[in-house]
C-alpha cells in the first residue's frame, strides 16, 4: 500500500474460529482441531529459536510466533497449551480476548 | 462461490453457527473482488506484466484470476480472497477451490497511462509478502528483543513491509520505482507506516547498483527459508530510442524487457518533455505524455499478441 489502510481479515482467523466454537461450547470439528494443533506446534517451534526459523514455515505459524514473541501474556497463556485437548471453555475464551486485544498487522 | 453459499444453505443446521457465519462474511469479502471489477475496460497490458510476474513466485496451482478495479484516487491495491477462506472451505465444506482470485486497483485516470501503474509491482511485493510472512519473518531473524513496545513493533514491521515492496517492484521496474517515489513522496520523513522516501530509494539503488545493504539481506534470508527465490533484477531495459523517435511500438524480445520497458518508457518520457525534437517538435508536451504511454501500451500489446499466436501454433503442432 502507498498509504494506510486497515483490512477485515486476519490471518489467524481460523485459529480464531476455533477458539470461539470452543469457547461457545461448540463442537470443533476434526480438520479445525488437527489445523490448531499443527499451527501452534510450528509457531512454538518457531519462538524457540526465531533467528533461525525451519524451512517453508506455514504462514499462519509464522503470524501466531510472531504473537507469540511480541506479547508475553499471550504467551503465558499458551505455554502449557499443546493442542486443543489442552483447552477448555474458559481458557478458550481467555486466549481468544488475549488475541483480539492488539492484533499485529501485515 | 455458488458453491459455498448453496452448500452453507444445505449444512445450515450441521455447521456450526460460528462456521457459517465467517463464510458468509467471507464471501461478502470475496464479492468486492468480483462485482467492483471491471471487464471491458480491462488495461491488459499492465496487468498483463504484473501476472507475468506473479508467475516467478507461484510454482505450482492453484492458478491466479487478477481482476481489475479503478479507484477515484491516487491510490494502488493488490489484493486478494484471503488464503484462510480457501483452507476453512476445503476445512469444513470440502470445497476445493482451482484458482485464486486477486484483484488489482489503480486510479482511474491512470488507466491508459502504464508508466504511471509501475508502483503496482510494489503492490505485489506486498501480496507476496502476506502470502508468505515475509516482513514478519525478516523481524524475527533479526535481533527480536521482547521487550520492545508494541507500538515499535508495528513500525518496525509496516517498514520492513515497505522496504520489500519497494526491493521487490525494483526487480522489475529498476529504478522506476524509485523515481515515482521521489516524484510522489518527495522529502517525506519517517512515518509510523513508511519509512523515509530517502531510506526507501537509498535501499532501492543500493539493490540495483549491487551495493551490500542490510535490508536487502534481511529480505533475501527471509526469502530463502520460505523456499522463494531472491531478490533479483528480472527486467532488461530495451532501447527504444530508435523506435520512440519515429513515433513507432518497440518490438519487445523477451518477458525481462516486458517489465523493463517501463523502466525505458520513464527514462524516455523524461528526457523527451522539455526538449521536443525530430518527429516530436510540434507536441504539445500533454500530448507527448499520452502518445509515449500509448507507444509504450502498443509495444506490450503487440508482445501479447506475437506469444498468444506463437502458442497457438505451439499448441496446434503439437496436437
């Protein structure tokens, strides 16, 4: 862009989707849950070690790290958190208010 | 689409409500880049150029549908359905989508005017950065301190998003990029979005001038860990001196000279207002700007059209 300008989307939004169907006490289905699970894997993979990042990191994980990295309650919130199972109604919750405060953009 | 909305209809009471409203929106988002587009007047030429390059950074399908838009301001855009609706709808729906759709917007008045769109290759820089993280990547492979303030860190990033767009539109258009800068941000100091116009062309003709520049290694890092190729000039400038001079199309050669002759086309346009001679004597030098912009959308199309007809044959032959 030549000039600022916001824009809708996200690139978490399904990892946000997901929280939210938790948090609402939906059902999440399978492809959304292993997705999570995957997302979050490489991301923390990633914050290890960010100055030397795995090859041909998926994008998502790329954003969620950075998250990860420039936020330190997001990443308390997540740092015994390996998957999904690991969440519950009320954590999902917290995470997902956690992401919305102060989403880093591009 | 279609697809989506009338499988959504048919799961309503299957798909989780959250589910079903983020792909309703999602397709709200998607429509602006179909019905905001124009067909009919279309400048293929330009895009023509920028689906050229996109080619370089997309390997393998799925395939790019670029759609086009004008706006009532001096502004770019290049952008697309986001990525995340592709995956939720294979996710949740099993709809595999083939082509992706992107769309390029440029001002109105600058439809007929390709050395004036240039800088929509700064704005696929940008679109391939989201694709792939880059800027985000570039900050992190650097000395990331957390105890930077968030504040900083969106600067740090929407520069580093700049400064790639710039080193990327530069691969193409060289020094093009650079002018249009200059000429449209002239003594701009840092902003909380871009960097200094200074900085920004510093790096640019540090890049082209094979000059050792930190950013332009932070990009190519950045790059090679997402398996993408490095910056690089992918233009060749042809001379089009001998053609412009007679008021005739250059014969492009090569798909680096079709990036290029913007880059030739500008340097043309500004050595040639001001100092009208030969066949340009009597132009008045509005209508100079008009006929090099023409030449210079003739030349394309003509290039256009030589490599539709040669794969044709190409194809008939091998039928």
């Amino acid at each position: 862009m030549l000039t600022a300008r916001s824009t809708a989307s996200s690139p978490l939004d399904i990892i946000r989707l997901t929280l939210e169907m938790l948090s609402q006490g939906h059902t999440v289905p399978a492809s959304l849950s292993e997705h999570f699970d995957s997302v979050l894997s490489s991301a923390k993979k990633l914050t290890q070690d960010p100055s030397n990042p795995p090859n041909r990191t998926p994008v998502e994980a790329i954003h969620l790290a950075f998250e990860l990295l420039s936020r330190q309650a997001l990443r308390q919130e997540l740092a015994d958190i390996n998957g999904l199972r690991d969440l519950d109604k009320n954590r999902a919750s917290r995470l997902l208010a956690e992401m919305e405060l102060s989403p880093v953009h591009p | 689409m279609r697809q989506i909305i009338a499988q959504v209809q048919e799961k309503i009471d299957e798909l989780a409500p959250e589910i079903t409203r983020e792909l309703t929106m999602q397709v709200w988002a998607a429509s602006r880049y179909l019905s905001g587009s124009v067909s009919r007047e279309i400048p293929y030429e330009v895009v023509y150029g920028l689906d050229l390059a996109l080619t370089d950074w997309v390997t393998s399908p799925p395939k790019y549908i670029v759609t086009t838009a004008f706006l009532a301001e001096m502004n770019y855009h290049f952008e697309g359905v986001p990525e995340q609706f592709y995956d939720l709808a294979e996710r949740t729906l099993g709809v595999r989508f083939n082509h992706r759709v992107v769309q390029v917007a440029l001002p109105q008045l600058y439809k007929h005017q390709p050395l004036n769109n240039s800088l929509l290759y700064h704005e696929l820089g940008h679109f391939v950065d989201q694709q792939h993280g880059i800027s985000k990547l570039m900050l992190m492979m650097s000395t990331f301190d957390p105890n930077t303030t968030m504040s900083d860190l969106k600067i740090a990033l929407s520069h580093n998003a700049e400064y790639f767009a710039d080193l990327f539109a530069a691969c193409y258009v060289g020094d093009a990029v650079a002018v249009m800068l200059g000429s449209m941000a002239p003594n701009y100091g840092d902003s909380e979005t871009h960097p200094a116009t200074q900085k920004r062309i510093s790096v640019v003709q540090d890049f082209l001038g094979d000059k050792d520049n930190l950013m332009v290694q932070s990009c190519n890092k950045a790059l090679a860990v997402q398996g993408l190729p490095l910056l690089s000039k992918r233009f060749k400038s042809p001379d089009i001196a001998s053609c412009f001079d007679n008021v005739r199309p250059y014969q492009i050669q090569s798909k680096e000279e079709v990036h290029g002759l913007l880059l030739a086309g500008q340097r043309y346009l500004v050595q040639s207002v001001g100092n009208l001679t030969g066949l340009w004597a009597n132009v008045s030098e509005g209508d100079a700007i008009r006929m090099i912009n023409d030449l210079v959308e003739k030349s394309l199309r003509n290039w256009m059209v030589r490599e539709m007809w040669q794969h044709d044959r190409t194809s008939q032959n091998g039928a």
